[in-house]
C-alpha cells in the first residue's frame, strides 16, 4: 500500500491547516458563500438537502485496516454511526456540521487521507479497477499510475480552475473494470508489439445528461510519457473547454464539437511542446512508487483445502458465496473476497460504524490489513487464503455482508436520490431496496444470472444508470415521481449506452416493470446467455411489447 | 486597487490606457489592450517608455508570442476567481516565450489563489478586495511541497525524493 513520506505528511497538515482558515474566515464573515464554495469544494464538503456532506477521497479504492477504522471513529464523532459508498470509490458522510469539518479532516490526516478534491472544478480522485494487482488478467498494477497521477494533480497550479469536473480511470487489465470509456480520461493498460506496456488514452467519455463513450486519441502512450500527455490534454481543456454553459462544459462536450480528430491534433501539438521535459517520468521514479504496491508476503497455501471443500457441499449458502462473491486470484492458494454491501431490501452502499470495525478486524485476520472499495459500492477483502474462507465467510454473515449476490439482479447501484441530494427528482434508494425485497429469493436470482441494475434520482447519472443493463431514472412529471427505463447500458469492455424502452412509469409499477423485464428475458434467452447478450440478440421490442401490453 | 508585490503593498507606476484614448501619455508606463497592441504594433513598440499589455482569457498568447519580450509587463485577467485560463496562458508566457518582465493578475483575485498563481509565474497581484494583509502573507507559505514541476523552479517532491533515495543509495 502507498505510505505517506515526509512530504506527503507536510501537505497534507498544511492543507487541513488552510482549511480550517478558510472556515473560520467563513464563519467569521470575511468570506461569503460565493467565495467559500470553491474552496470548501476542493475539500469534500457540500452543502446537501439536510446538512454539509463530506466526501473523503479512497484513492483507487485502497484502503489499511487502520484507515477503515478511522472512517468508523469519524461516522460515530462526526456523523450519525454511518457512512455511505460511493460509485466513484469515496465514502459520504451525509451530517457533518461545518465547525467539525476541520477536526474530522484533521483525524483523517492522522492515517493519511483526505478529502482533497473530491469535489469542485478539478482533477478528482482517480479510480482504479478494484481488483488491482489481485486479478488474475492484469499487465501491471494500476494504483502506481494512479498514485503517480494522484500525486501530480494535487493541488495543480494550472488546472484547478478548470471548466467543470474532471475524472480519470485506470484500468491495468484488458478487461475493463474500471468503466474507463465513460470518464473524462481513461486509460487503458495494454502492450505494444516490442511486449513492452503502455497505455491506450481514451478522451471524452462521460455520463451525466449526455451520456457519451470515449474515443482513443492516442493508441499507445509510453508509460515514461504519461503525466507529458496528460498536462497537454489538460491544457487543451483548460483553455478551450466551454465556460458559457456549465451543462456544456465537460471535456466531452469540447471532444463532440471539435471532434476526436482535431481534439487529437491540439493535444498532440501542445505534448511535442513539453514531451521529454520536466514531466518525464524516470524508470527509478517508477520503482519508487511501484514499490509501495509490491504483493503483501503471501505464506504458501493450499488451493485444496479441505475444510472450505467440506462445508461447500455440506451448505448451500457458502457454495451459492463461493460461487458469486469469490473469485481467483493470481497467487495460488488465494482468493478475492468480495463483500455485498446489498444486504435484501438496505439501502446499497451503507455500512455503520460496527459493521467498518468488524471488516477492519477480518482485514487484519485474513487479508493483510488491505480493503477495497468497488464503483458497485461493495467492498472488497483483497488477499483471502482458501483455507480461511469459511472463518472469513462466518464473519461476514454475522456483519450482513454476506449476501451471495454479486453481480446479480439484487446488486444495485443507487445514487443518493431525494433522501439526500438537493439536485434530485426522485428517490433512488427506496427504488433499490424495493426491487431487492422484491427479487430477495437467491437461488431465483442465481438463475437469473449477472443482471446490473443502477438507479439515478436525476439527469446527472451518479447511479449510472446510461450504464446499466437495465438503468433507471427519475423524471419528475408535474410533481410526481416517474422513472424512464433504459436497457442494454454496459459498463465493460464492450461499453454500450442503453436505450430508453417506452414512456416513464409510475413510482408504485417500477418493481413489476422489473419483474416483467426479467420475464421477457428468461422467455427469450438461449443457453447460457446472460441479460445482456439476449438484449444484445433480441432488441428492445419483446420487452417493450411485453412491459406496456395492457394488462 | 492594492498592488501585491514581493510579498509587500506596492505603488502602481503603471496606467491602463482605454482603446479609444487618442494619444498616450508621453514617457509614462502604460497598459494597453491586446486589441489595440494588434491594431497599433509597429507604433506602440517605438515608444520610448515602458510597454504593458493586458491580455483577455481568450487571446491566443501564441499569437504574442515572440513580442512578449519587448513588453515591461503583460497582465492576465480573471474575470471569476472560478475561471482559470490565464492559468494556462501565464505558464506558456513563462515557459514556452521566455517572457521575464512582470506577469500581473487581475480581476478577481483572491488570497486562496496566490499559491496556485505564484506557481505559474504571476509575481504581481491586483487585489481584488480588502482582505487584510496578513491573510496574504499567510497564502504566500501554504504549502512546503509541490508535486509538480513548473517554471518557478521549486522543486517537486519527486525529485527531492531521487535525491533521498541517490543519497541512501550512497
Ligand atoms: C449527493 C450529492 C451529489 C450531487 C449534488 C452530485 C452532483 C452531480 C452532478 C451535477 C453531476 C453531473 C455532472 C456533469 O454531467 O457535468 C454528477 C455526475 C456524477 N456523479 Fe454526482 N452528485 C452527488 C452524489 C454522487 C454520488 C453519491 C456519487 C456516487 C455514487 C456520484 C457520482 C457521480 C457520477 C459517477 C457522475 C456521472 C459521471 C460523469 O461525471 O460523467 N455523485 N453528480
Ligand atoms: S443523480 Fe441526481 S439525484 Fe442522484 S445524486 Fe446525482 S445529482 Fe443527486
């Protein structure tokens, strides 16, 4: 895991330092609101329906028990006992009031975190794949880019004033898990003919109120050249991203007005400029950084191990967790552990303070004190030996974090919605717990298959619903809650858009809309296909036809 | 309007001419528009006295470039704190033309934006609005480490960190 040095301590101290002038000068006058939302933004904190929420960066979605334990001291001292995953690898706390924004950001330094950039018109935190340097499928651990990009865009004198938000993903496998297509900036791992790695860099991708896939403006990019690049794409943006209209200002917007050729041109012009300069990133560099990545010392396991193969057979809901939540990992005797934060009928993505501390204690016990954050708000134990499966197994049970559902019709992903956010046009949350409740059965939802639903309360897509194989989202109809159906939306390699199925439907019909979506598809699907390939096969209209048949 | 200079108040020797102002006063330093610098080059750069010129965030430094040298100063403008394209036009001042005389920030200029400005080459500041002295100062020395190199010659932590690892490695 990546470990502050000294300097990394200094700026940190010295920006919650700033921070809390910054406040006091707020709650002093000397600044009014107008001055102060910038810069409370750069540190995490809005202002919401209810209360400030802060939102604390989890850079790559990497986290020390130490780290996670803290999170739980400031849900219990700061907030109401709970704290709420994010789809962009943060955690929100919804009620924390302005005067103890300071000390809460001051506790986070102590374990070296920060709020820095989590909001507000610049680089954000970069995200990263969630199985980095786990998965079986990877040419290099993504968290040394992110790291060595976290590093070069913090606090950037150039680029923090930027036209709107920026984000960047990395993903280090072929297999995209890290939605890199559908971010200001993804980048994509891959070798060139020599074997040697670099990066595919995709531009202009988003989602939001015009959902748009990236193109690649640059088909490999050497990995020494990285930060060279990304500094002209940057400065491209700055200068030429729209500031008229902040629905148009995205770098996406830019990218479809000029288009990926000539957008490919400037970035190109302005990085013959500055390549091979200061930004030039030194093979011992390199090392440095990767050096805080290298594996934990793995112990030789088994990759047989009796116990776990015993109570495989002998209980039916350890082998349904096996089967969903566990997969390989790339040292043998090993396995990536994957926590539902799904629990039937919860809100997704919460998790209250007890239930941190237990993860942090099987953290410690059974994954090297190493903990993940996913973008499907789940949690991840990262290095869990076979023979520990069960202990860990029971743990998770006893916490709620068991449900064997990952990836699976009852896995969704929520955005905050009207329970919380002041932009939204509908609840979001109660829709998840519904279709949950709902869909509760698991050996139904086993047959079902892999099924992504996300929810977004409104147009700006935070539950990323333009992404979901089946995506919902809350339109608001003379003041009551609609919510308009997309289907075919993929995150993956093979990104797809989805496509709106027919007009919105009620707030009390979601669930059986649902329910008739996923009959269509057990009606339609062949052998071994999954939600999406039948969509993919069959088109819109049997599950249009069938959804608004008059009943 | 306050002028922030080497960490300290400083007069105004400069005047800003409008674009319709016929005639400029004789061996004063004056500041003109890059509208009327594009209009009148040739006269303008015969003047025996000091030259400014103030850029929007939108003309193309590029299109200054090499005449950048022969002004005493050139002014950058932030119409909203929010709005940072003069970052970007103070660094390719710096960097890419060499420019070396007194790079100004103007317009709404704010004690949380110094250190940001300071990093891109800005060493003359117009303050916005009367935030007391002492809050400048105390933005002069925000930060001790900077991750990135630019053309204020600070040096950025990753190098400082090859110097620590050449010196264990020693
Ligand atoms: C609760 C307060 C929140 C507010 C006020 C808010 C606001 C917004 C806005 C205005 C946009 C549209 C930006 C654009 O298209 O230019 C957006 C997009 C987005 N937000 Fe949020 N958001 C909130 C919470 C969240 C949460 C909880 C998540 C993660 C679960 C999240 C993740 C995202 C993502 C992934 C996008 C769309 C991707 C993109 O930027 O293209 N947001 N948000
Ligand atoms: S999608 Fe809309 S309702 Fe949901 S969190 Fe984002 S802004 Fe709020």
């Amino acid at each position: 895991m990546y470990r502050y040095d000294e300097y990394d301590h200094a700026f940190v101290a010295e920006r919650v330092a700033q921070f809390r002038d910054q406040v006091r000068r707020r709650l002093a006058g000397e600044l009014t609101e107008d001055e102060f939302k910038p810069l409370r933004l750069q540190n995490g904190l809005y202002l919401q329906l209810h209360a400030y929420m802060l939102r604390i960066a989890i850079p790559y979605g990497t986290l020390s028990s130490k780290q996670f334990r803290m999170l739980a001291h400031i849900a219990r001292r700061y907030d109401r006992g709970y704290g709420h995953f994010t789809t962009r690898q943060n955690l929100q706390f919804n009620w924390i009031r302005l005067e103890d924004a300071p000390d809460a950001l001051a506790d986070l330094a102590k374990v070296e975190m920060h709020a820095i950039q989590t909001s507000g018109n610049c680089i954000r935190n970069v995200t990263a794949d969630h199985w980095a340097g786990v998965a079986i499928d990877e040419i290099e651990d993504p968290r040394i880019w992110c790291e060595i990009i976290r590093q070069w865009s913090t606090v950037h004198p150039e680029f923090s004033f930027l036209p709107r938000k920026f984000k960047i993903a990395v993903t280090g496998s072929p297999n995209d898990r890290a939605a890199v297509r559908v971010h200001d900036i993804g980048l994509r791992m891959l070798r060139d003919e020599q074997g040697e790695p670099g990066f595919e860099v995709i531009v202009g991708g988003g989602l939001g109120r015009t959902p748009m896939i990236g193109k690649t403006i640059r088909a490999f990019l050497p990995k020494q050249d990285l930060l060279s690049y990304l500094e002209a794409i940057m400065r491209v943006y700055n200068r030429y991203g729209r500031r008229d209209n902040i629905y148009k200002a995205r770098i996406k917007i830019l990218v479809h007005e000029i288009g990926a050729e000539e957008m490919r041109r400037q970035v190109e012009e302005e990085w013959e400029q500055i390549r091979g300069g200061a930004l030039d990133l030194p093979q011992d560099v390199i090392d440095g950084i990767a050096r805080h990545f290298a594996p934990p010392p793995y112990q030789v396991q088994p990759v047989f191990a009796p116990e776990t193969e015993r109570l495989r057979f002998e209980d039916r809901d350890f082998a349904l967790w096996l089967r969903s939540n566990v997969v390989p990992h790339r040292q043998p005797g090993y396995a990536i552990v994957n926590l539902s934060l799904k629990p039937e009928g919860a809100p997704p993505g919460d998790s209250s303070a007890a239930q941190m501390d237990a993860v942090a204690d099987l953290a410690d016990a059974y994954s090297f004190g190493e903990i993940r954050v996913t973008h499907e708000q789940n949690l991840v134990l990262p290095h869990v030996a076979v023979a520990d499966l069960p202990a860990v197994w029971r743990g998770l049970v006893r916490i709620g974090f068991a449900t064997p559902n990952l990836g699976l019709v009852s896995d969704i992903i929520a955005c905050p919605g009207l329970d919380y956010c002041a932009l939204a046009n509908a609840r979001a949350i109660p829709v998840a717990q519904r279709i949950s409740t709902r869909f509760a059965d698991l050996a139904r939802q086993h047959d079902i298959g892999e099924l992504k639903i996300k929810i977004s309360g409104c147009i700006n897509a935070c539950g990323h619903h333009h992404v979901g194989h089946i995506g919902i989202l809350g339109v608001d109809k003379n003041g009551t809650e609609f919510y308009q159906i997309t289907l075919g939306g993929h995150a993956g390699d093979d990104v797809s858009l989805g496509s709106i199925v027919g007009p919105a439907v009620p707030a009390d019909q979601v669930v059986e809309a649902i329910e008739s979506l996923v009959d269509t598809y057990l009606k339609e699907r062949r052998d071994g296909e999954r939600f999406l390939d039948t969509y993919r096969r069959v088109g819109t209209a049997p599950f249009k036809e069938r959804l608004y048949a008059p009943a | 309007m306050p002028l922030l200079r080497n960490g300290a108040l400083s007069d105004d020797e400069w005047q800003r001419v409008a674009d319709d102002a016929a005639s400029l006063p004789a061996g004063a330093a004056v500041i003109v528009s890059f509208t009327r610098f594009r209009a009148e080059r040739e006269t303008l750069l015969a003047r025996n006295a000091p030259m400014g010129v103030l850029l929007k965030n939108i003309d193309p430094v590029e299109e200054l470039g090499p005449d950048g040298a022969r002004f005493a100063l050139i002014a950058l403008e932030f119409p909203k704190f929010s709005d940072g394209r003069a970052y970007s036009q103070a660094r390719l001042l710096r960097e890419r033309y060499g420019f070396t005389g007194e790079l100004r920030a103007t317009g709404q200029v704010l004690p949380d934006q110094l250190h940001h400005m300071r990093r891109c080459g800005f060493d003359a500041f117009e303050l916005a609005k009367g935030e007391p002295l002492e809050a400048w100062r105390r933005a002069l020395h925000t930060f001790t480490a900077v991750y990135q190199p630019t053309g204020d010659g600070r040096i950025p932590v990753s190098a400082l960190r090859r110097r620590l690892f050449a010196a264990a490695a020693d």
